[in-house]
C-alpha cells in the first residue's frame, strides 16, 4: 500500500503528501537494505516503478504496470526480445489487451474479438 500511496501522491492526487510519500519509499527500502544506506532524498515516476519491480517481483505486477506507465508496447521501455527482435522494439497498442479466448466467443456470439487477434 506505501507504493500506491507513493504513486498516487506523484501523479497528483488528494489527500497525500511528497514528504509522506518519501518517508513511505525510504521505509520499504530501509526494510529491504536493513540500514538506511539505501534512501533517497527525492524520487521520480520511474523510481516508483522500479521499485515495485523489486517488491513486487513474483506477484504477477510487471505487465500491469508497464501498461499503466505506457511503457509495455512503447519504444522508451525495451527489453531483449520484446517485439521479436534481439534487441527490443516497440508494439502495437493492441497488445496492451489480450485476446478473448475463442472459447469465449464461440460460447458468446456477442462478445467481439480485441483489435488486432
């Protein structure tokens, strides 16, 4: 929840502060460190998402946060493969959803198949 309130104070919301946020960051990091060797006086949209790389690592996150920031089908955000090349090109924004099952459609002849499947 320190993430999220982090996030949300970054981007502009009510009800939250920098300093808070910035007390929160430190903790989850002074946590992970063990000392405080690992604060920061500042942090930025990018910092948050990195961290919730760290913290959230096994907990199914990454794709959802890549497509919140706008970096999972950009070409600002690459990575080894991404798009099938060696060394990561940019997507269609299509990919952004994923396909309904054919399952799905053939039981529901309303449901429509997402752009690009």
């Amino acid at each position: 929840m320190y993430l999220v309130y982090i996030e949300a104070v970054a981007r502009g919301g009510n009800g939250g502060s920098g300093s808070q946020g910035l007390i929160y960051f430190n903790a989850l990091r002074q946590r992970a460190y063990g000392n405080t060797s690992g604060n920061v006086t500042a942090y930025t949209l990018d910092d948050i998402l990195n961290e919730r790389q760290r913290e959230l690592y096994w907990e199914g996150f990454r794709r959802t946060d890549l497509i919140r920031y706008g970096y999972f089908t950009s070409s600002t955000y690459l990575w080894p493969w991404k798009g099938g090349v060696i060394g990561g090109t940019g997507l269609s924004s299509n990919y952004n959803l994923y396909p309904i099952p054919s399952t799905d459609i053939l039981t529901n002849t309303n449901l429509i198949q997402n752009p690009g499947y």
